[in-house]
C-alpha cells in the first residue's frame, strides 16, 4: 500500500513538472500582485497586455478570395493575349525609306480579320449577313482578294447598297410581296459586295500577291472580279499598281483613267483585304 502511494505521488509530482514546462497554447502570461485590499495575492494582465488570439492579426488584411480568382483569371488572360500578338504578323513595318512593308503571313482568316476594322463595319457586315460570301471568306482553302469600301465611302454614295441596281423604291410601289422585297434588298447587297471581290488572274492560290506584297517582286498586277463584265478567261476588270510604297485601284469600269486609294493593307490566311477610300460601283 505504501508502494502505491508512493507511485502515485511521484506520477502526480512528474505530470505537474511537465505541465509546467509546456507552454500552452493561447495562454497569456499573468503578473502575480498583493491585493491591498484583502491582503492575498492575485494573477493578474501585465499592464497593456492582451491575449492571444488563435492568429495574430497584425498585418494581416481581409482575405479577398473574389479578387484573388478575378485577378488570376486577368492575369491568365492577358498571357494568352501575348502569345496570340507574338504570333501574329506585325503589321505596318517601315523599311529604311519608311515604307510599308508586310513580312509576317497571317494564320487568320478573312472572316476573323475583317470585323477587327470599324471603319469598314457595314462591308463586314454585308458579307457576314451573306451565308455564300461568309463561307467563302472562312474557307482556309480559297483565296481570294478584298477590296472593303470604309463606312464613309458607302455612306457618300447617292443611293445605298441595298437600292441597287434593282430599284427597291420602285418594286415598293409596284407590289406589297414582303418576300419579294426582301429578296431584292439581299441580291442588291450581294451585287454590290461581289463587285468588291477578287481573285487572281491565272493564280488562284494568290501567289502573285503574297509576292508583291512581302517581296516586292513586282509594282502592279490584274485581278478579276466576281462579277467581272469582261468574260475574259486571261483578262480582268481590275489593276493594283504600287508606287512610292503606296497602292491604287483602277477599274475598267472608269476607262482606266480615274484611280482609288488605298488606305490600309491587311493579310490573312486566305486571302488580304485593301481598305479603299471609294466604292467600286455606284447607281
């Protein structure tokens, strides 16, 4: 019995040693003061002392897990925005005589290059709204040639694309057929936009004016357009010349007098669009 005792001291005595050799967790230290009042003694704070609490929030700021993700996804969008840009063409280079000069061949397509230009937004949209035409500018198959008139250059013409050359006000008053009209509208807009679209004499793949543009092998060439009124198999109704880095447009249609300006040059996978300053045709 006494050996118990003994065991039982000595266990209590060890467990109290390593209590107070641990440090407990979250534990304040606390101040031992005589108490003049009562004459005891008491634990108290240390003087500006707090406690603990499970995390210091010192330096600690409101975890926003919202903006956390949100910026992550920016950041990861802005990446992928970089490896697109680096791996399209650099457009408008100068050369030493401050020309401009396209290197790089686009990998897209005409159907993705096209509404990237706002100041051609209405021939974009002309062609989008065509099923035909809109397969044809997506094909990476073709090429073809664009010449997109600027929204300023249709607005300037004395009747809108839609207006001919069948007379829609003329039909409107002849007849009520909904359909008919509709129908009008759309072949009118094909003919106006098929008027704006070429392809290469003799070279469908378009080699002629991959080489003139990155290589300057040559200073003009002929093109045909899709509603070319020639009918020639060798011949076209088109001519894009380039002086002085600078291009123009002539047309059969103007007796090869008159010239258009070229305000932009644009390559694509399939094909490369020439933003000009007029329409090719008017009523």
């Amino acid at each position: 019995m006494k050996v118990w005792n003994l065991d039982k001291r000595a266990f209590c005595l060890v467990t109290c040693l390593l209590a107070s050799l641990m440090e407990a967790k979250n534990v304040a230290h606390l101040d031992v003061i005589l108490d003049p009042k009562t004459g005891k003694y008491k634990r108290q704070l240390p003087a500006g002392g707090h406690i603990l609490e499970s995390r210091d929030a010192k330096n600690v700021f409101p975890l926003n897990v919202n903006g956390i993700i949100e910026n992550e996804s920016l950041n990861k969008r802005d990446s992928e925005r970089q490896q697109v840009y680096s791996a399209e063409k650099l457009t408008d280079q100068k050369d030493e005589n401050g020309r401009t000069s396209q290197k790089n061949w686009d990998p897209v397509c005409l159907d993705s290059k096209l509404p990237s230009y706002s100041e051609i937004s209405i021939f974009s949209r002309y062609l989008r709204d065509d099923v035909v035409l809109s397969s044809m500018i997506s094909d990476p198959t073709t090429y073809i040639v664009v010449f997109a008139p600027s929204n300023d250059a249709i607005e300037n013409l004395p009747k809108k694309p839609w207006q001919f050359p069948i007379d829609v006000e003329t039909l409107e008053a002849q007849t009520s057929d909904e359909e008919a009209l509709e129908q009008a509208v759309r072949n009118n807009i094909r003919n106006y936009v098929e008027h704006h679209i070429a392809t290469m004499v003799g070279n469908n793949d378009g080699k002629i004016v991959q080489d003139a543009l990155n290589e300057r092998t040559c200073t003009s060439f002929v093109l045909k357009s899709l509603l070319d009124p020639s009918g020639l198999e060798n011949g076209g109704d088109l001519l894009l010349a380039r002086k002085d880095g600078k291009y123009r447009l002539y047309s059969a249609r103007w007796g090869g007098a008159a010239s258009i300006e070229v305000k932009l040059v644009d390559e694509a996978q399939n094909g490369v669009v020439f933003v000009i300053a007029e329409a090719l045709v008017s009523a």
